[in-house]
C-alpha cells in the first residue's frame, strides 16, 4: 500500500517526500525531524497506531494529516483529531487527487499562528500613536487593553479625554481606560469636527456637551450630557466659538 501511494505521489509535480516510516515510533520521530506539511497515516501500524502518534505530537506544530487505511469506522474519531481527509484502501488516483485538492487549498490558507500575529499587528497598529494619522483620516477603531483582554472602542463613544502623565485617559460613560499616548498624537488620531481641545490637557467630544458657563477671566465651564464639568481655558476659547459659528 505504501509503494503504490508513494507511486502515486512522485507523479505530482508539487509533491515532494520527505520521509516514509513503517511503524509509529518511527514515524514520530520522522515528523518532528523534517517537519513536514502533510503526514499521510495509516490507523493501524507496529509499535503504536495513528492516533497515538498524534498524542506524541501534542504540544507542537501539527502537520495537515490525511488518514490512509482500510477501516471505516474510525472515522469519526479521525475528525475529532481534526484530519484533513480520511481515505479508504483500496483507492484510485482519482481519490487521492481529491485528498490533494483539499490539501492544497488547506496549505494556501494562512496558519493560525499567521492568523495570530496578524490579529496581534492589527491591535498594535491600532494602539500605535501614529495610527491612522498618516494618510490625514480619523481612526475607526481604538484598542485598549484592559486586564489581559484587548477592547476596541469608536472614537465616537468617547465624551472627553484627559492627559495623565505619560498617558491619555479615555471617558466612555461611566468607565475610563488608559492608553499609552500623548495627548497631541492621541489628538492626530480624532475626527477634528467632533473632538475639541478646551485645555492644555483636555478634549471634549463636542456631541456630548450639553452647555457652557462663563467663569472669571474668560474661562468656561463645560458641562456634559451625564453631569461632567470641565473646565475650558481661556485660550482655547476661540476654537469652539468657531466651531459653534462665532456665537
């Protein structure tokens, strides 16, 4: 059976072999020496049998694996450990081009860890300060991490946000998250129409302003929709007058 598969395979132009074992313990060893990408394995074999060779691979990188052998009802079982197909003996070249089709589409298809670093690169653009400043438009999304977990927030939900030491503090309804920033690149990353600096270290989201009072010396206090109240510096005075039309 191993002759007439390996004949079978050299005719592929893509397929190269790498290693051919005639017991479990060997065939351990041969994967976890060459590292291939697809382990096709019988059920039954010397020394141990498929499925335990695969609880030797635990723990590492698994290859595709395509079950090769003449007994149906370990089927199930088969895709539990997540076979990529399982072939019954004896089979055609017709079968196996089958099982190579799957194989093939499977191999183009990024690995999870690929998946993993992608997702990781996403979140760490997305908390960079510089996200979403360099083509001149405001981010859609903002991760912050929050007790081991990853959170994404839209700008659009935040009411003010504050500078605290070496970061910016986000409100967002009763809860506030830290992010590693400074105020100004945090400020390069927002929807300049809806967020207005009012202070050295505030910014406010304009939609959730619900008035103004004057104080002594020009400055405002700036009360928000659930109670909040800031306090907006003289000089900053001029920009929301002119985002509110000179009123």
């Amino acid at each position: 059976a191993r002759d007439r598969l390996r004949g079978m395979l050299q005719k592929e132009t893509d397929v190269q072999i790498a290693a051919e074992c005639g017991d479990g313990k060997d065939a351990v060893a041969a994967i976890r020496r060459e590292n291939p990408d697809v382990v096709f394995l019988d059920i039954q074999m010397p020394e141990m049998d498929g499925f335990d060779v695969l609880g030797q691979l635990k723990g590492g990188a698994l290859p595709r694996i395509v079950f090769v052998t003449a007994y149906d009802e370990f089927a199930v079982k088969a895709f539990e450990v997540h076979a990529l197909d399982y072939i019954l003996k004896p089979f055609d070249r017709e079968r196996l081009q089958k099982s190579l089709a799957r194989v093939r589409e499977e191999l183009k298809a990024p690995s999870p860890s690929a998946l993993v670093d992608k997702l990781n690169a996403m979140i760490e653009s997305l908390s960079h300060p510089s996200a979403g400043a360099a083509d001149g438009r405001p981010v859609e999304r903002i991760a912050v991490k929050l007790d081991g977990r990853v959170i994404f927030l839209r700008p659009g939900d935040i009411d003010w946000i504050e500078a605290q030491d070496n970061y910016v503090k986000l409100h967002v309804g009763r809860e506030a998250h830290l992010v590693r920033d400074t105020l100004a690149n945090f400020e390069t990353r927002l929807d300049h129409r809806r967020f207005i600096r009012i202070a050295r270290s505030t910014i406010v989201n304009i939609d959730r302003v619900r008035e103004m009072q004057p104080m002594f010396h020009g400055e405002y206090v700036v009360i928000l929709n659930d109670g909040s109240k800031l306090t907006m510096s003289r000089g900053y005075r001029d920009t929301l007058q002119q985002y509110l039309g000179g009123r």
